[in-house]
C-alpha cells in the first residue's frame, strides 16, 4: 500500500481543561468518521483514550492517547490529552510532536487555568492554536460571552469561524461564517445547508469581521479588498491557513461534541486550514557537533525521529512512541540514538488506537507510531541514521512543585521503592526521585497531589511496593558567625597501650565556600602522619552537625597546635580529638541555622493578587517583584523551603485552580532565631528522652 503524502497528515493535540469534554470530542471524532461504532462516554469508562484502570477509575485522563483516523483522503492523528495540571507533562510531550493544537473551553465555565496553560505551551512549541468552545448544548451558555472572554485573554488574533445554531437545548448544529454553510445534525446524520434567513444576521456580521481580519494578513488581497473586487473562498482559506500557522489567527470553533455538533467543521478546519508536517520547509536539527542541520520533511531525507512516551506494558515490555520527522522506518531496521550511543533494532511497528495495536509495515515523515523493547532509549531521545546523525532539541516539562518522603527501615524494601520509581519517571519525566544527601530520605517529585497520589498506586499495584509516604525533612545547613578556637584532647589509659591525640583548631566563617582545611601546624607538634586523621574527623563531625544533626557548612579550619605521645599517639586519637575541639569551638563561634530560600515564580489571574501576596506575606516570603499581563500576573518571590509543602495544594484553593508556580533552589541563608529554637528543640527532642 502506497504511503499517504506527507501534505496530506495532520498531527493534532486535543488541549484543555478537566471537564472541557476533549475526550468526548475525541470521542464524537472517532464516531462520526465510522472509527468506533458506538459513542463511549467518561462517566462509562468505555472511551478509547481513557483505556488504563487508573482513568476508568478515575474517569479522567492521565495519559496522552493517540487516535488516528482518516477524514477526507487525509491521514489525522488526534493526540487526546490530560486536563488536569498534574499530568502537565502528557500536555507538554504531545505537543511537541504535533503541528497544531485545538483547546477545548467549556461553554459553562469559560477560560480556566488550564486554558491559559494550553495556550502558553502551545505558543512555547510554536505550533497552530484553535479554540473549541464545547457544551454548548448546556442551559445558560453562550457563545457570545465565551467568545468575548478568549478575545480579552488571548487578544485580537481569536477569530470565530463558526456560530451556533440554536442554543441550550435547541442548538442544531453550526453555521460556517466564512462559506454561509450550516453544519446540522438531524437523528444523528449530518445535513449540510446554506444559513437561513434567521441566522444569516449574526453570521454575516461575523463574516464581514474575518474578512477584514484575513486581508490584513495579506497585501494584495487587502488591495482587492480595498478595490471592491472579489475576493474568493478558496483566496480567503489560503491566507487565512497561513495566518494560523504563522499565529497571527487563531479560529474558534463550537459546538457540544457528546451530541457530535460541531465535530465536522472541526474535521475541516484540520484538513484546510491546519499546517501539514512539512508546512514549515525543513526540519532544524542539530549534528553531534551542535551545529544546526536542517532536513527536508520527506520520506526520502535521513532518518530523523523524536520519541516522546515510554509506556511499561506487562505483556509486551516497553512501548517507545515516537513521530517520524524525516525519512521513513520499517521492522528490522537498525536505527542509533545519538543520546546515548546506542544502536537500536526496531522489532515492529504499530500504529495505536488508545490501547488498540495495528501492525504496519512502514512510517514516513509525519507518521506517529510505536514500538517495542528498545533497550536504551527514553523520552526526548532521538532515532536517526548513525551515518548521518541528528538531535532533536530536549523536550523542556515544567518543574516539579509537589514533594513527599519515603521512610523505610527496610533497606532492601527501599531500594525496591527507588527502583519502581525510576521506572516511572522513565515514563514521565515530571515524576522524579533522589535521595537527599542532606536528610538521608528518598524524596519524589511531582506536578501535585493528585500526580504523586497516581504514583503511590503504581508502586504498590505495579511494583508491589507498598510504603509510608511522610512529609519531607527540610535539609537545613549549620553554620557560624564568629571565629572560635578550642583545644580537643583526648587521653584514655586502660592498661598497656593508650590512646593520646591533642589539637588546637581555629574556626571562622567562610561565605563562599562550604569548607576549607588548613594545616598550619609548625616543628611538627602534630605528625604529618596525623594530619589526615585530623581532617578526616572534622568531616565526620561537620556531616552529622552539633546544633540539630544537620551538616555544617560554609566555615573554615585552621589546625595550629597540639601535641602527641610517641607511643601511645594513633589516628584514631587524633580523628577523636579533633572532633572534640571542632565540637567546643563551634558552640563558642555563634552558631546558626540555615534554611534553602527557593525562587518561586507564581502564575495568578489578576483578581487573586491580594489573597496570593497576603499568604506569601504569612509564609515568610519576599516578593521580588510583579510583571504579566493585564490578565494573568507573574509574581518573583524569594520563599523557605519550609513554608512551600502543599503550597500547591494551597495556590490552586485560592485561585480556584487558576493559579500555578515554579520553583528553583536559590540560596541558604539565617533562620530567624524563633524558629531555629524550635527546630533545634525537635531535632534533640529524641536524644532526651534517651
């Protein structure tokens, strides 16, 4: 079978908010072309995007699901995504596979967090933007209201395409601005009609607005238009699909997908108007040298593809999907990752529908596909031929913002819980794990409670890995503001040989650097032979600390004086010694805690402004300064880890999940004396009672 000419594909993210209904659109899609022959619903667990048990729990998405179809001698693949932040990464990930996204907008809500979120990521991939309002069948909607909000957030590039026929439980179906067509659905059949005299009101209004819109785009028409001489549909179209693609149009399309109103137009506005793969000219690479290579988007170019989800399946092994933006791949090909140097042997390819596998025999630019077991590649890898290598750019996921510890005794259970857990991040890279050198406890990140609720249940079914999860230890830091000095002696005499170590040190702050030794010793008073002994037990005491067991930092070390016995003198006497000195002279130096001040950039909508700066004000945060839009605010603020657990949690209550953040690790700095009292007094609460 001949492949499908790259002009002819269409790479399509479906974007939005939880509750937008983009599942049930990618529903309604599958279903009006003859894909499904039955129209699944959320609240069933029966769609084929939200296939996992986890999303028939649920009911909603977590994972992004590829759903290919073909709609007019066209190849599509809708890339159905999450809605909610905490899967963020599935967002991020299928878009930077695809040419265009549409966002779902509920008619009953309006812009919402993850609206603006969609939006913005899109923008940063550089891909096509459309709007979907959906539900429109819902009482109390309007397109008119929605339509004005999108206008107000997003600027003057939104563009209706379409208004609705009817509205709230009357709505028929949509009418086409720009051809005077109506889309209609009546008992389930789609009719299509020129617009009534009852509707051609609105739509000619309209009409007159985008034909004005897409002129300006273009200086010859914009003479024609000006000249009064006719201008027609298909001139419009093709100004109109490059000014999408170039962002400078962003169409808005309704309807309400559960009763399949709207879906059709949809399906035009992909074919005519939403950029193909090779839209753009050439692929931008890059060679192994960092030096930018360009590729035409052709089946017959190299090799090039861009893998963005891993999936574990018990089953088969590893599923790696990835889009093919140059060349083509068959089964049996041995193709190298130029990430980590490895060749890969691609065993078979598979075009997905949800959990659904078709084998096929050959993908080309513009194909999205999967594999399996690939022995060493990962998310953000790229596949190309190892004569003539590429590297895609890394796909950048936002920053983790949520965070829980695992306490365990059991080493072996432990190390069981790391290993699970790398796995998944193997899977999504939002999702990560360290063990914190500082607190000594494995620490996992994720985008939320939700995201790091959905990996608890992955380690317990998947790897049978069932722990407590516990609030993160802060990695606070000790440290001094004065200089001290103290002698360490130490002399024990139990019969026969002893144990003789005796050093002076000097201790002072050092800003810069978190430890410097020096060995000023003169006439050798201490051994050279001892020296390292003295060193190695300042370490050993500065790890564990003196006011509260946390490490100490930033301080230099001056061993100076001292003495030793010729036979009874060892290096464990010395180690001994010097930890007893560091220990007098560190509680005579004016010692601290210090506490990791984060950078935190918070995303609000304007009106939550005094509530976010008030509760940043009761964490002990400093705003550093204010910028955004008119709209959407970015405020900088200088905040300590210790009041950022569950801010997330917090930000989202009061922003009514508008609101989002990032953070970053800034510096260490003084805890306020108050505070440090009652950190100290935790920390040594058990030795008491010892």
């Amino acid at each position: 079978m001949a492949l499908i000419p790259v002009e002819k594909k269409r790479n399509v993210a479906l974007a939005g908010h939880g509750g937008s209904g983009k599942t049930t659109l990618a529903e309604a899609i599958l279903y009006s072309q003859g894909v499904v022959n039955r129209q699944g619903k959320v609240e069933d667990g029966n769609t084929v995007s939200d296939n996992t048990p986890e999303e028939i729990r649920k009911k909603h998405s977590i994972y992004t699901s590829i759903l290919p179809l073909t709609y007019r001698e066209h190849s599509l693949n809708i890339l159905d995504t999450p809605g909610y932040l905490d899967f963020i990464g599935e967002m991020v990930g299928a878009m930077a596979v695809s040419d265009a996204t549409v966002i779902v907008v509920n008619a009953q809500a309006g812009i919402e967090s993850q609206t603006i979120r969609a939006w913005e990521i899109a923008g940063d991939q550089g891909i096509a933007r459309a709007f979907f309002i959906n539900h429109l069948d819902k009482e109390g909607t309007s397109f008119a209201k929605v339509l004005e909000e999108l206008k107000s957030q997003f600027g003057k590039a939104v563009t209706p395409l379409v208004v609705p026929v009817g509205e709230a439980a009357k709505l028929k179906g949509v009418a086409d601005i720009l051809t005077r067509q109506a889309h209609l659905r009546d008992g389930g059949k789609l009719k299509k009609a020129a617009v009534t005299d009852d509707d051609a009101e609105p739509v000619d209004k309209l009409r007159f607005e985008l034909i004005e819109s897409i002129v300006e785009q273009d200086e010859k028409l914009f003479e024609k238009y000006l000249a009064e001489e006719e201008i027609t549909t298909e001139e419009l179209a093709s100004v109109l699909a490059k000014g999408m693609q170039a962002g400078e149009i962003v169409p808005v399309l309704a309807g309400a997908a559960s009763l399949l109103h709207g879906v059709d137009a949809l399906l035009d506005l992909i074919v005519d108007l939403m950029p193909a793969p090779d839209a753009r000219g050439k692929l931008i690479l890059r060679d192994t040298n960092g030096k930018e290579k360009s590729l035409p988007v052709s089946e017959d170019a190299p090799l090039a593809a861009r893998v963005f989800k891993v999936v574990g399946e018990s089953k088969v092994g590893e599923m790696t999907y990835f889009r093919v933006g140059a060349g083509k791949i068959r089964p049996g090909d041995t193709v190298y990752n130029p990430h980590t140097g490895d060749n890969e042997k691609i065993p078979a390819l598979m075009a997905m529908l949800g959990k659904t596998r078709q084998d096929i025999t050959e993908a080309a630019a513009g194909d999205i596909v999967a594999t399996v077991k690939l022995k060493n590649t990962h998310i953000g890898d790229t596949l190309c031929s190892k004569e003539q290598q590429v590297q895609y750019p890394p796909i950048e996921y936002p920053k983790a913002v949520s965070y829980e510890a695992i306490e365990v005794e059991d080493k072996a259970l432990l190390e069981k819980a790391s290993s699970g857990l790398t796995q998944l991040h193997e899977e999504d890279p939002t999702l990560r794990v360290e063990m914190s050198e500082l607190t000594r406890q494995l620490v996992v990140y994720g985008m939320g409670e939700l995201h790091l609720s959905v990996a608890r249940e992955k380690l317990n079914e998947r790897f049978g890995v069932q722990v407590e999860w516990v609030k993160p230890r802060v990695p606070y830091k000790e440290t001094i503001k004065a200089s001290a000095q103290a002698q360490g002696k130490y002399k024990k005499q139990t019969g026969g040989r002893g144990q003789y170590g005796d050093v002076w040190l000097k201790i002072e702050p050092l800003p810069d650097e978190d430890f410097e030794f020096v060995n000023a010793i003169v006439g050798g008073v201490v051994p050279g032979k001892f020296v390292p002994a003295v060193q190695k037990g300042l370490v050993e005491v500065m790890s564990g600390g003196v006011l509260a067991g946390y490490p100490v930092s930033n301080i230099k070390v001056t061993l100076y004086d001292g003495s030793y016995h010729t036979v009874d003198s060892s290096e464990m006497a010395f180690k001994i010694a010097a930890s007893m000195g560091f220990k007098k002279a560190f509680e005579e130096a004016k010692p601290v805690l210090l506490e990791p001040i984060y950078k935190l950039k918070i995303m609000v909508p304007d009106e939550y402004m005094g509530d976010v700066m008030g509760d940043l004000n009761s964490r002990r945060g400093r705003v550093q300064g204010v910028g955004g839009s008119e709209h959407m605010k970015i405020i900088e603020a200088l905040v300590p880890l210790a009041e950022v657990y569950k801010y997330i949690n917090t930000l989202r209550s009061m922003t009514q999940g508008s609101g989002h953040y990032e953070m970053d690790f800034d510096h260490y700095e003084e805890v306020p004396s108050n505070i440090a009292q009652a950190v100290i007094a935790e920390a040594n609460a058990p030795k008491e009672k010892e």
